[in-house]
C-alpha cells in the first residue's frame, strides 16, 4: 500500500463518549481510492493507556472521531520491538476472531497469531491478533481498513495488499537538498522551542555552581566523555565540596595520583578518573600559568578558531570537545564571536550526533568527519548550532537500539535508515 504523510501535530486529544484521551503526536496521511476501499485520508494517533494490567502504547487509525477503523495496543515485549496488535473479529459482528477460526483471506498478508502469545494481563481476551511493527505505517493502515471492511461485511473482490518495494512514509528515499534543507530546519525548529542548552546538571547546586563559575563550567566540560552528561557536570561540584575549594592554583600544584583519588572518592565518579585528573590538572596549570587565573580571557575578545586553539592545549581535549565549548559559551556565558566567527564553530560528532546525522540520511556513513562536514554545508552560517538539538534528540528518542521514531520531532524529515 503507497501511502503518503501530509501532515502531523502533537499533543492531540481524542475524545470519546466515555472520555478523552490524550496523544502525543497525530500522522495525517492520504491513501489511494482502489477497488476494495474508497478512502482518500486517514490519521495515525499514538499514545498511552493503562491497558491489561499496565500501561500501554495505544495507536488508533481513523476518518473521524466518529469513524474509528481499528485500535493497537503495544504488546507486552513492546519495549523491546514496538511491535502493536489490533484483535480481529467475525465478518459482519462485533465478536472476536477465535483461535479455532480460520483466518480471512483479507489478513495473510500480515502475522495474525493468538492474542495470548503477545498480551497477557487482566482481561486480556483469548482471540486472533494482526501483530505490526508501530513504524510500518501502511500496515497498520492496510489492517485497519481490513478489520473495518470486516465488521461492516462491505467485501470486495481484492484486499489491501502491502508491497515490501513501494515508496512509503516509514522509509523516505535517501536525503536530497530539499530534505537535508527540511531535516536542518526541523533541528533549528526544535532548538528554537527548549531553554537554551537545558540545564547542565540534574543537581539545582551544581548547575548553579557551573553558572556562576567559569572555571568550574570549563572543568566540567572538559571531562565530558564516557558517561552520563549529567552526573559528569555534577563532579566539579562534589569535587570542592571535597577538596574545600577549586582554586585553578591549588589545584595546579596537586599530583594526578592525588587528584585522581580524590575523583575517585567522590559520590559521582567520571568514567575514567586517571585521564580526567590529568585533563582538570593541564586546565588548572593553563588558567593559573597564563591567564593568571582570569578564565574570561580565555576567550574575550578572540575568534572562535583561537579559542579552539587555547583549548586544545588541555590534556585531553579534542576538536570536538574544544568546539562543543565554544558553543557553550555564547549560549551561556555572553561570548560573542561575531556574525564571521559563528561559521567557525562545529558541531561535537558524539555518538547521539552521528546517529541522528547517519539516520536521518544526511551523512553516509557514520563518522565525525562527514558529520562535521555535513553541517558545514548544510548550514554554513552556524554549523555548531546544530549539534545541541541533534544531541537531544539523539539520546532523547533515536536510540541505538529500539528508537522511538514516532514520537521523535524529526519523525516526519527522517529517512530511518537502519531502524
């Protein structure tokens, strides 16, 4: 079945006769008129609710709120393969399909097993089930329309058929300009909509601690790797409770065996103690040696590309660290490098950015360096400021394994490649 998106919003209510229910996102879509149906637009809601004992991934696929053509539920693996199912019934009734009967010709398309096998629970009923991944939209479109046609007994003389080489929305083709230009404005979108950068760490004391401490802000950042970002923003934090100051020069004047086990001893650990003592000890000799512990000067009143420099002087940080930073601070901190200098800054190729880069089809493959260069191109003007959004979202729903594509806000632009 070819069908097309034209549209989605969030937060859409659905409201019942016994109720409302509320869903985080609705997919508009248009289907092509056939022989066996003659409908031309439908929408895809997906949401929550408590269901057999727990809550539950709730779709439903419909004209109207009048005109429901089929409900899916998640099934109780659904954390693992979002995989929904949607109980079948007797041609002409209300009454479900059940184990011992034969299934309709208008369902061998699509897996129908014993809802028992995949829903368990409190009033879960025994029946047949169509089991869909939540992704394949023409499926659950396809089913719905089936399991309508079904009740209503208008039987045609050809069911939907779902073709595995059509061009569908849960895999748009390979990123062309205009959807590298609509993927990058769905990034810029998203940013535009959150507190800039969120807050840095989980702890309302440490994050402001990190505020109002630059140098505190550069440690931190500079040991972002390996682990949790939020409980890494925490240890400069913990670090001077511990040590009863972070002064760059006392600081300075500590051996890494001694700076490592006081990481070690604290409540919060970095992933790796070793390494982040000697990054934090070249940061405190770089800021007490030459800039007199002035952090500020770091980078007032110097390009993007030199600030990069002074950074990379610091055991441990890379270009992309050293840019992430750079952003950081016009964010946060008033750095203001100038229409020029906002070109200069890079996005961080991290884990969650190459993922959300590689899925959505704007690189090929998954490496930094493409990734990088992507964002150049793609917007040239600011090639940084697409990295806090892509983060986000990176970690947020398009996981390694498992993403939740639908509930993502690049779901509509993103090409799912390897999903």
């Amino acid at each position: 079945m070819n069908i097309e998106i034209i549209g989605t919003r969030p937060h859409f209510t659905f409201h019942w006769p016994m109720g409302i229910e509320e869903y985080s996102s609705v997919i508009e879509v248009t289907v092509p008129d056939s022989g066996y149906f003659q409908v031309s637009k439908l929408y895809i809601a997906y949401g929550y609710r408590e269901a057999f004992g727990s809550l539950r991934r709730r779709i439903l696929v419909f004209r109207n709120e009048g005109d429901v053509l089929a409900e899916f539920v998640g099934v109780d693996c659904w954390e693992q393969d979002k995989r929904v199912a949607t109980f079948l019934r007797r041609d002409g009734s209300k009454q479900y399909l059940r184990p011992a009967d034969s299934v309709p010709s208008r369902y061998k398309a699509f897996s129908v097993i014993h809802s028992r096998s995949v829903i368990t629970g409190p009033y879960a009923p025994q029946c047949l089930a169509a089991v869909i991944a939540e992704a394949d939209l023409p499926s659950l479109v396809a089913v719905a329309i089936a399991r309508e046609q079904g009740e209503t007994f208008r039987m045609a003389q050809t069911p939907p058929k779902v073709k595995s080489n059509t061009k569908d929305a849960s895999m748009p083709p390979t990123t062309s300009h205009n959807r590298g230009r609509d993927i990058v404005q769905a990034l810029l979108d998203y940013r535009s909509k959150q507190k800039t950068g969120g807050p840095f760490a989980k702890s309302k004391d440490a994050d402001e601690f990190l505020r109002q401490n630059p140098f505190a802000f550069l440690m931190a950042a500079s040991i972002d790797r390996g682990a949790l970002a939020e409980a890494v923003w925490e240890i400069p934090f913990l670090l001077k409770k511990k040590l009863g100051h972070l002064n760059p020069q006392l600081l300075s004047q500590m051996s890494v065996d001694q700076l490592e086990e006081a990481l070690r001893s604290l409540e919060r650990k970095p992933r790796f103690p070793r390494q982040s003592a000697r990054t934090m000890l070249s940061l405190s000799k770089l800021v007490f040696e030459q800039f007199h512990e002035n952090v500020a000067s770091i980078w007032q009143g110097r390009e993007p590309l030199r600030v990069v420099q002074i950074l990379e002087r610091i055991w441990g940080i890379g270009p992309g660290i050293a840019h992430m930073i750079v952003r950081i601070l016009i964010d946060e901190f008033g750095y203001n490098p100038g229409r020029e200098g906002l070109s200069q800054i890079d996005v961080k190729p991290d884990i969650h950015v190459v993922r959300i880069f590689y899925r959505t089809g704007l690189i090929l493959e998954r490496s930094g360096s493409a990734c990088v260069e992507a964002a150049r191109q793609l917007y040239p003007k600011f090639p940084g400021v697409l990295d806090w959004p892509a983060w986000e979202i990176g970690r947020t729903w398009c996981h390694d394994h498992n993403p939740e594509c639908v509930d993502c806000p690049l779901y509509s632009v993103c090409s799912r490649i390897g999903t």
